[in-house]
C-alpha cells in the first residue's frame, strides 16, 4: 500500500504534526506493509503564495509558473492509495504553508481527479481551531476527488497527560484500521447533497469559462460529465440530486438576472 504523507508544517516530519502521523503511521503498519512518500509544503519552494494569474485553470497545469517546485506533491496524490493531510493549527485555522499548497492545485476543482481515494486528515494545536482546520481541508480535497475517511485533531501538550494520550492512541488505532480497509475495499462512498452541488457548481464554473480557455471544457467532455449527474458511476441518490438541481436551478438564477444577494453573514 502506497501513503502520501502531504505535511504543511515549516517543522517538517519531527515537528508535533509530523509525530502525530508518525504515529498513524506506525499503527497502518500493523496492518499491512507500506511505502511512504513524504512532501513537506515549506520545502516545496512555491514562493510567496499562488500568482493567482489563473493560467492553470485556463491553459492547463503546466502553464503554472511553479508546475516544477508542485510537482513532488501532484506525483505523491497521482501514486497513493492513501493520503495523510497534516496541518497546525494556525491562528484558529490550517496553516500558511498548507493552504498555499492548497492554493496550487486550484485547478483540480474543476479538474478533479481522485475519485476513489481515501484521505485522512491530521491537525495538531496547542488547544483550538482543529474544526475548522479540518473542515477546511475536508471540503478542499473533497472537491478534488479524494474521500475524507478519517480526521483526528490533537492538542500537542495534552500528550503529557495519560488519560489524553490514552484518547489519541485509541483514535489512531481506529483511524489506521479504517482507512487500510478503505484501500482494501476501494469504492467510493454515496455522493451527497453538498457532494452533488459542487458538482454542479463545478459544471456551472466549467461551462462560464468556456470562452477563457478549451482546458477544462474538454477534460469534461471527455469523461462525459456534462451530460452526468456526477462524477463517478456511484450510485446517485434520487432525492439529495434534486435538491441539487433546485440549488444550481437558483444559483443559474441569480447570475442570469442578478438576484444574488451579497453575502452578509
Ligand atoms: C503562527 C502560529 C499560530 C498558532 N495558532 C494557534 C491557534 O490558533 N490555536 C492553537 O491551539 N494553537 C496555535 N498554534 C500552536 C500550533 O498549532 C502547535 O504548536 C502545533 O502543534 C505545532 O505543530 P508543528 O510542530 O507541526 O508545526 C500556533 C502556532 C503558530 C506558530
């Protein structure tokens, strides 16, 4: 079994983060044997932050600026069975590091690619923001393709403390045990109502920009997707999907005639 460990910690693999997985790790071993391919965001060298000029999305991911410095990460997610995203919690949500990388592969919302995937993720704090840290990193990779199966955040000085570390050790034992038999049984899980909508979302993104470049049009049409309720051949729940349609129905809606309210809080 092939792991991708997607580490966005300037601490690298001996910092909290990178112990925790460490120790996620060590239990997956128990399961099966593992290879282990580990990136480091920081060392990734992508500059400052994403140059935001769009051309992966438009002209495709080679035309990135930093395609090069990205591609150890795009060839850790193509080669795995299994993905560990790690973060700290960094003012109350992922870190710098790690939403830069996110930021790079921007263009895999509307090209997504890994369907049937399982990810797990990791956070670590000195006492708060995992929920949204991970919640950030489920939605993103989600609309990439991969399927959280798993997500643990931990306090780093609670680990001195027994009955906290008894938790931690139990999740992880858990966590390990659930995303092996993730791989194993491959699949992907039903999609969902918010699944469905950023299909739709997706498409609606896809087919505006159509007259900016041919990339993402054609990557759609050649899976068929246009004509597709969703992504994969799972099995697409009748009710979530018209609730789906409703919801792109109103979002069309609003863009054709302006309707949309803007967002108040
Ligand atoms: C800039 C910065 C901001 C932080 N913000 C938070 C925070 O909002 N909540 C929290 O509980 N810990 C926060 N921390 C603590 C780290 O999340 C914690 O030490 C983490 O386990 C470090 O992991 P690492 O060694 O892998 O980098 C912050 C640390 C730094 C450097």
């Amino acid at each position: 079994m092939r792991v991708g460990v997607v580490l966005g910690t300037g601490h690298g693999e001996k910092g909290t983060t990178g112990t925790v997985v460490d120790d996620l790790l060590q239990r997956v071993r128990q399961h099966t044997e593992i290879d282990v391919d580990v990136v480091c965001t920081d060392d990734l060298d992508l500059g400052p932050s994403c140059p935001a000029c769009l051309a992966c999305m438009t002209a495709g991911e080679q035309a990135c600026p930093n395609v090069d410095n990205a591609s150890p990460a795009r060839e850790l997610m193509d080669a795995a069975d299994l993905v560990v995203f790690a973060t700290p919690v960094h003012s109350f949500t992922l870190s710098a590091t790690m939403k830069r990388f996110v930021d790079h592969f921007a263009y895999l919302i509307h090209r997504p690619r890994y369907f049937g995937t399982p990810a797990v993720l990791v956070s670590t704090a000195a006492g708060a923001g995992h929920d949204a840290a991970l919640g950030y990193l489920e939605t993103a990779i989600r609309r990439w393709g991969f399927h959280t199966v798993g997500q643990l955040g931990v306090n780093g000085p609670g680990l001195a403390k027994p009955p906290y570390r008894t938790k931690v050790d139990l999740a992880l034992d858990e966590i390990a045990s659930t995303a092996v038999h993730a791989v194993r049984d491959g699949g992907e899980p039903t999609p969902t109502t918010s699944d469905l909508i950023g299909f739709r979302v997706a498409r609606l993104l896809v087919e505006s920009s159509r007259d900016d470049g041919p990339v993402d049009a054609a990557y759609w049409d050649e899976r068929g997707w246009f004509d597709a309720d969703w992504f994969t051949d799972a099995k697409v729940p009748r009710v979530a999907n018209a609730l789906a349609g409703l919801v792109e129905g109103r979002i069309r809606k609003g863009i054709a005639n302006g309707s949309s309210k803007p967002y108040r809080g």
